[in-house]
C-alpha cells in the first residue's frame, strides 16, 4: 500500500504465513525495534499486562507512523 494510506490486516485462524515487502527500505527496523530475539524454538507465552505503549508511541514516531486504532471488524 502507498504510504500514508490506512491499512490494517486480522488473522482469523490459528494458523497463518505471512509475506511482507516493505519499501522503501527501512520500515523492518520499526519490527525489530519492538521485538526481542526468540530465546527457543517454541511460541512465547501470551503478555502479561498490556504492551509498552511508551516505546509504541517512540517507534511510531520514530518511523513517521501513526497507529489508528484496533482493526476494523469484517461481517
């Protein structure tokens, strides 16, 4: 999507792949800045308590990114 245009994606299944093809380069860094290397090879645990919304709102400003909301629901 070009930028500047609102997007949004939901998975709905227990089970997804997902390619992503971000340009210009860059933007992955916003992925990595908010993760954390896998320690094993197993999914972690769900969060305990909510996101850290401080280092959110540092990445998105960060990468000239705006988060608009929850994604909205398909009927």
């Amino acid at each position: 999507m070009p930028q500047g245009i609102p997007h949004a994606f939901r998975i709905d299944s227990d089970t997804a792949h997902l390619f992503n093809l971000i340009t210009p380069v860059g933007l992955e860094n916003f992925f990595f800045d908010l993760s954390e290397p896998a320690r094993e090879l197993v999914l972690p645990p769900p969060l305990d308590g909510a996101p850290d919304l401080p280092a959110i709102a540092a990445a998105t400003a960060k990468y000239d990114c705006e988060i608009l909301g929850p994604p909205p629901l398909v009927s």
